[in-house]
C-alpha cells in the first residue's frame, strides 16, 4: 500500500513547495538588488540634475551680467 500513487502524492506537494519557496526566495533577493540599483541610479541622477542647474545657474547670472553691462555702455554712448 505504500507504493499507491495516493501515498505519493503529499510528499510530492512538499518537495515542489520546497522548491517553489527556494524559487521565490531567490527572485525576492534579485528583485531586492534590482530596487537597489534603481535607487543608486535616481541618486546619481539627482545628483546630476543639481550640478547642471548649478551650471547653467552660473552661465544665466553671468549672461545677466553681461546684458546689464552692455545696456549700461549703450546709454553712456
């Protein structure tokens, strides 16, 4: 009797549980890199975004300059 496929079939259930929990454990481990990388890559871009307008700030207020500056020689002429 121990041999009837019914005997089988619990034991079978646990083993593919076992595996599928295995499975699930390692998608949750590289779906958890994955965030990590895409948090790495939201900094950096942040990072990035605050140097160019910290750039293109200083180019702005140096055009400014410039622009006050030629107006100012434009009317002494």
């Amino acid at each position: 009797m121990a041999n009837e496929p019914v005997d089988m079939i619990m034991p079978m259930l646990r083993e593919m549980r076992s595996e599928m929990n295995e499975q699930f454990s390692r998608i949750d481990q590289r779906i958890g890199d994955v965030e990590d990388e895409l948090k790495s890559v939201r900094k950096m871009l942040v990072a990035d975004t605050l140097m160019s307008k910290l750039a293109t700030g200083d180019f702005e207020k140096r055009i400014s300059t410039l622009e006050t500056d030629v107006q100012r020689l434009m009317k002494d002429t």
